[in-house]
C-alpha cells in the first residue's frame, strides 16, 4: 500500500484512543475530587469512618495528627504492590494510581481552604450529605475505569485468595474499621459511619450505572409467536426466542425474551394475557440497556 492509504487509518484510530482516555481521566479527577470535600466537609469534621485505608487513616490522624491525605497514599502504597497483579491490565492500573494520588494530595490541599468545623456539627447531615458526596465521587471514578483503593485492592485480593465474594470483602473490611471507630471515637459515631456507608453505595451506583432502571422479562406460554407480534406491533419493542425443555413434560417450547421499561411492564403484562392467560411470566430488574430501541451502545 502506499502512504497515503495508510496514513489516513493510521491517524483516527489513536484520537478516538486518545479521547476516551481523556474522558476517563476527567472522570477520575472529578470524583477524587468530590471525595477529598467530602472528607474535609462532612466525614472528618463528623468523627464518620468511611472504611478502607481512608477510615484508618482517620483513626491514626486522632492520636498523631499526621495528615490524612499524606497516610491514605502511603497506606495504599503496600496495597497496591501486594495487588498488581489482581488489578487488571494497565490501563485499569495507571487510572488506579492516579485516583488515589489525586484524591490523597486534594485531601490535604483542602484543609488550607476549609474550616476544620466543616459545614455542619450535625451528625446526621454529615453522614447523608458526606454519604451522598463521597459516594457520587466513586461512582465517577469507577465511570473512569479506576478504582479508589483501599477496599477495592483487598477485595480483589480476597477474591482470588481465598474465593471470597468481592461484595462480601468490602462487608468484612468496612466492618472492622468500623468498629475501629467506635472503639475509638465512639458507639454513635460508628453507628452514624454504617448510614454514611449505606448511602455511598447507593449514590456511587446511581453515579456509575445512571438512574435508569428497566424490567426483563421471561414468558414461557403456549402461544409464543402470537405475544411475539403483539409485542413487536403494540409496544414496539425487540423479542429473542429462546428454547427451553420443561423438567416434568420433558417437552421443548419457546420462551420469550425482552426488556421494557418500568411504566410498560403494565402494558406487556396485560398483551401477553390477552394472549395466553396461562402463560407463566417473570419479570426481573436491570441496571441499564444499550442498544437499538434503548441508549446506544458506546
């Protein structure tokens, strides 16, 4: 081929590469960032632990005062040796790195601009405002394929180990800092640090995942081409034949694959009644669908 065939394919492919590493980063710096305030605005200030190497690194900075920025990067430093080689490729790796630099270098740098009081002495707002912010900042990082850590790093590490189930790890390791905290501090303090924890979970997946949340379904019925159509011409949505074989009559019949919205599972329910009122129906719960008739897949 000659140069000029080349060059053209040649120059695209690394600028799509380069973008989507330039969204990921931007991901990340966003979400570290809203972690580190919401440490010096709500969880420090709020004596709240959030778990991981943050939280130990709250409990060494109550008897020393060393700071907590400075302690949460060298805690991980060990970690992320230890784990390498459970963290994924290397793009999974530098993303890594740079959430936890970014996040351990603002957490201090904040501490020059914010008032050690914080925004509020109110444990409660503390932990749902903390819980909301430091949450909201994961689910970014994660939306950059990076990790914050800590946690995540040990988790891994457990799984592989010892086939410990990832959620479970995140279970055992908040819950002993945790009890760290209220060893330390004390019993409201660490009961307050479990509701901050709930709510970061909830807000990192909404912040990952997005707030859409649709409905699978599966209809076994005796009429499968009949739902089909219906399907397909009233709602207009896609329909995947699938072939099963019943365990007592041993006999092969079609099941109905789809997935509709939350407010057309009413509509899909009454379609496959008029269809077959004895057909046998599930529906089921999914985080995001990409593709033709949903977003696009990207």
């Amino acid at each position: 081929m000659s140069p000029s065939r080349i060059a053209p394919d040649t120059l695209r492919k690394p600028a799509h590469l380069t973008w989507q590493s330039l969204r990921d980063y931007v991901f990340i710096l966003a979400g570290a960032s809203i972690q580190a305030l919401a440490m010096r605005l709500f969880l420090i200030p709020g004596l709240l632990v959030s778990g991981g190497v943050s939280g130990v690194a709250q409990l060494i900075q109550h008897y020393t005062g060393w700071p907590i920025g400075l302690m949460v990067l060298v805690g991980n430093l060990p970690l992320f040796l230890l784990g390498w080689r459970y963290l994924g490729g290397r793009r999974f790796i530098t993303r890594t790195i740079f959430a936890i630099v970014t996040f351990s270098l603002l957490t201090d740098a904040f501490a020059w601009f914010i008032p050690p009081a914080g925004m509020t002495q109110d444990l409660v707002l503390n932990s749902l405002f903390g819980g909301v912010m430091l949450g909201a900042g994961l689910g970014l990082v994660y939306r950059g394929q990076g990790t914050s850590g800590g946690s995540d790093i040990i988790g891994r590490i457990l799984n592989h180990r010892f086939s410990i189930p990832i959620s479970q790890s995140y279970l055992l390791t908040d819950t002993i800092v945790v009890l760290a905290a209220g060893l330390v501090f004390d019993w409201e303090h660490a009961l307050y640090g479990l509701v901050m924890i709930y709510v970061s979970g909830l807000a990192a997946e909404v912040a990952a995942e997005g707030t859409d949340v649709f409905r699978t379904a599966m209809i076994v019925t005796a009429k499968p081409q009949e739902v089909a159509e219906q399907i397909l011409s009233e709602m207009e949505r896609g329909v995947t034949f699938l072939t099963g074989r019943g365990a007592y009559t041993g006999e092969e019949r079609q099941v109905l694959y789809c997935v509709v919205t939350r407010s057309e599972v009413s509509q899909l329910k009454a379609l496959v009644k008029e269809q077959d009122a004895g057909a046998f129906m599930v529906i089921g719960q999914a985080h995001e669908a990409l593709g033709e008739g949903f977003r696009p897949l990207k």
